[in-house]
C-alpha cells in the first residue's frame, strides 16, 4: 500500500524516485485532500489564509518559515499545479502567472533594470517581438535580436550590462528549432542564463536538460488544450550559479530594499520544498507578483491541472497528425513552400531531433501563392478547422499570421519571423486526420 504522509493543504506521497511524465502529471505533488479524502486536487478560492499568532504571521511574511499570506502569491490549487509542471520540465520549481506574456515578463523584469538588455533570437511570436522591443523599451530595457542559425552571435551581441538570453525552442510560426545545446552551453560558459519558451512543445522537448536554465510557457495552449483557460508558467531548472556573478546579477545578490533588505539567496536557504528551491522564483513571487498582481486564478490552474493530465496522450498526436498532414501539403500543386522541422535542411533536422526526439512537432506553417487576397480565401473557405489567433487546442486551428498575429510588426521584423503575405499556420488537431486533409484540401481549392 502507497505510504501517506500529512502535509499542507493536502496528503502527499512521500518522495520517490523521479515517475515518468505519463505518471507525474496524475500524481505529481498531491494524493488527497486531507480533510475529506478527495482525489481530485480542490479549487481553493480563498483570497487569504489564517496565521496562528502574530510571531507566525510574522515569520511568514520575513520569510523566515514557510507559510501563506494572500492568494496573489501563492494558492494550494495554483501550487499543485506549479510542482507537476516543474517535474514535467526537470526543473526544480515553477512559479505561475496570469498569461504565456505575463511569464515572460516577470521573467525578465526579475533580473534586468533600466540601462540592462538581452539577447534574443529574431525568430519570435508577434505578440513576443512587441513586448520586447517595443513595451521593454519604454522601460529603459533593450533587446537586441539575433539570426539564431549561429550560436555565437548571442555571446557576439552582449556584453557586461546583458541580462539573459531568450528564445522559442520551436518558434511560433517559423518552426525552424532553435539550438538550445549549443546557446546553452555557450551561456554556461559566459554565465548568462539561457531562457527557452517551450509552449510549443511540452512533454517532447525538455530545454532544462538541454542547456536551458529557465524556461516559460503560456500554459493556455498544450498544457491546457481545451482552449478554455489563459495562463503561464515559469519552471527553474535550478543550474544557474546567480552567486557567482554578483555584479551581473545585483537584484540577486544585493540587499533587496524593497523587502527588508533581504537577500535573496540567504532566504531561500533557509526555506524547505519548492520555495526554497529557487532564489530567483522565490525573489519573483515576493516583489514581481506582490507589486504586478499577475498571478492566476485558482480556477484557472484547476482546469490547466485537467488539461495537464491528458498532455502526454495529446501531444503523440498532434504531432503524428501534423505530420500526416505536411506530407500532404508537401505534395499540394497549390502550396509554394511547406516549413515542418522534418523537411528542414540537414542543420534544422539534427536540432529538432535533438530537442524533440522523434516527434516532428504539432504545428505546421505553409504558404500559397496571391498573398494576402489568397490566404484571406484560404481562411474563409475552412469548414472544420476554426480561425483563431490560438494555438494548441484540441481542435484544428487556422490563422493568416500576416493579417492578425504579425499584423502590428513591421515588414522586416515580420519577415524574419517567417511571416509572408501568403502564409498559413495550422494547429493540427487531434480529429481523424482524414477529416483535416479533407478540409484544408477543399480551402486550398477555393484559394
């Protein structure tokens, strides 16, 4: 019988060694709720939690003993689901947010100030490229964009003021794989942390055991996969040694006037489980998500918890079907050009084995000739698959990037992201694949 032991605020199995990813997205951190036996992971909507005395409350909020205090922080539901998510990547812990953008935000925002700037790759989602060059300018915070294709140019575009890098492992809606070994073992080098956006591709790529040090996800896609739920995660891989490059890293190392002058490291020390497990989420969660507020709702994990446990049935055929599908476009008289990690060059295909093993990945991008008037065709005549700006739904999903996703970047910025006039995305479902070739074969005739 499975030995139980009782912790707050559920009974959890005691530690064991590392469950498969199959296994750990159903028992990952919770076995029951103590109170009532129950096995489904409850939805706690509470906005604040008791303190036993004024000392307790006390050393919670000084971090000295592991605690609550305020659902904008922390919450049991959004905590089961940050633990799963985090053994899911290899990492170890995870701090969730309101959104795939807020992750993103907060993950950088933790580490650079005014004066600071990274490096990241060019090939980016629309609304990424924005946040970055545009809102993280005003902000005092530059990004300088690099041709990912040669590793080096990362470590050529910094220099003592460079923060982090960042990138897509599997880029929305270029697709062509980024190599996380190679950018990761030069960031190792130079001590910059590497982050990997893995929404793509959860369950089949593990950046953190690539040589990724943090990755991000808009969780409102695979994880969730039923196209009902906005919400974003951030998973510390735990590698990045933030001590010894104290003066890259001041809002790490540095007393923290805006909580005591704590320091960060120290704190984390002296905290038990997945808190204390990392500095910097633990430095995230009490300043950026205090100040912010963009955490998400104890619903909202729930159904990213629902969501979660069906991942690893999903994502095999998202990608057999994205597959089955490409063949086909491939062969299309109408389609120009097909962009799937397998049919990339020699380059493109050793990176996407190497950062998804045999699986080719769930999204496929095409153009067709005539341009915007074209692909506007193509989209109207869908019958089955929706026209949506999402990604990683059950259902087929089909969008013109150059008319919504991309529409607000500029030509250039747009193009180096793989968005011409005529370009079509396709989030492959998880429909009988017959039924999805039949559609877009019948939209491509009225294009």
């Amino acid at each position: 019988m499975t030995k139980l032991q009782k912790d707050d605020p559920a009974t959890r199995l005691e530690p064991t060694p590392a469950l498969h990813a199959e296994t750990t997205v159903l028992h990952g951190g919770y076995r029951c709720d103590p109170a009532t036996l129950a096995t489904t992971v409850p939805i706690y909507l509470s906005n604040a939690y008791a303190f036993e005395s004024i000392d307790h409350a006390s050393d919670v909020f000084d971090l000295r003993r592991q605690g609550r205090t305020y659902s904008r922080l922390m919450n049991p539901t959004t905590d089961i689901f940050e633990q799963r998510v985090a053994a899911l990547e290899g990492g170890v812990a995870a701090l969730a947010t309101s959104s795939g953008q807020a992750a993103i935000m907060v993950a950088i925002l933790n580490i650079a100030v005014t004066g600071d700037n990274i490096v990241s790759s060019a090939h980016l989602y629309g609304g990424t490229i924005n946040l970055l060059a545009s809102t993280f300018q005003r902000l005092g915070i530059e990004t300088r964009f690099v041709d990912p294709s040669d590793p080096e140019r990362f470590r050529e575009a910094s220099d003592h003021r460079t923060r982090c890098w960042f990138a897509e492992g599997l880029p929305n809606p270029k697709l062509s794989p980024f190599p996380i070994v190679e950018v990761g073992a030069i960031a190792h080098e130079v001590g910059i942390p590497l982050i990997i956006d893995n929404t793509m591709t959860p369950l089949i790529s593990r950046p953190l055991k690539l040589g990724a040090h943090l990755t991000v996800q808009s969780t409102s896609k695979y994880i969730c996969g039923h196209g009902t739920t906005i919400g974003g995660i951030i998973v510390d891989g735990g590698t990045f040694d933030w001590a010894a490059y104290p003066e890259r890293f001041p809002l790490m190392t540095r007393p923290d006037i805006s909580h005591g002058n704590i320091l960060w490291l120290d704190a984390a020390r002296g905290l038990p489980g997945p808190y204390g497990a990392s500095p910097f989420l633990l430095k995230m969660r009490n300043t950026l998500m205090r100040d912010f507020g963009p955490c998400p709702s104890p619903f909202s994990s729930f159904l990213c918890i629902q969501g979660l446990e069906t991942l690893p049935l999903r994502m095999p055929r998202h990608c057999s079907n994205a597959r089955q599908l490409a063949d086909y476009l491939k062969a299309h008289p109408g389609v120009v050009d097909v962009n799937y990690p397998a049919f990339g060059g020699t380059v493109e295909r050793h990176r996407a084995v190497q950062n998804m093993g045999d699986h080719g990945g769930p999204m496929i991008v095409f153009d067709i000739a005539g341009g915007i008037e074209a692909g506007g065709r193509f989209i109207e005549s869908l019958r089955l698959a929706y026209h949506v700006s999402n990604i990683g739904d059950a259902r087929t999903l089909a969008t013109h990037p150059a008319s919504t996703t991309h529409a607000s970047v500029p030509r250039e910025a747009r193009l180096a992201a793989g968005v011409c006039d005529g370009t079509i995305r396709i989030s492959v479902g998880l429909e009988h694949i017959d039924d999805i070739i039949a559609d877009i074969g019948q939209a491509l005739g009225g294009a």
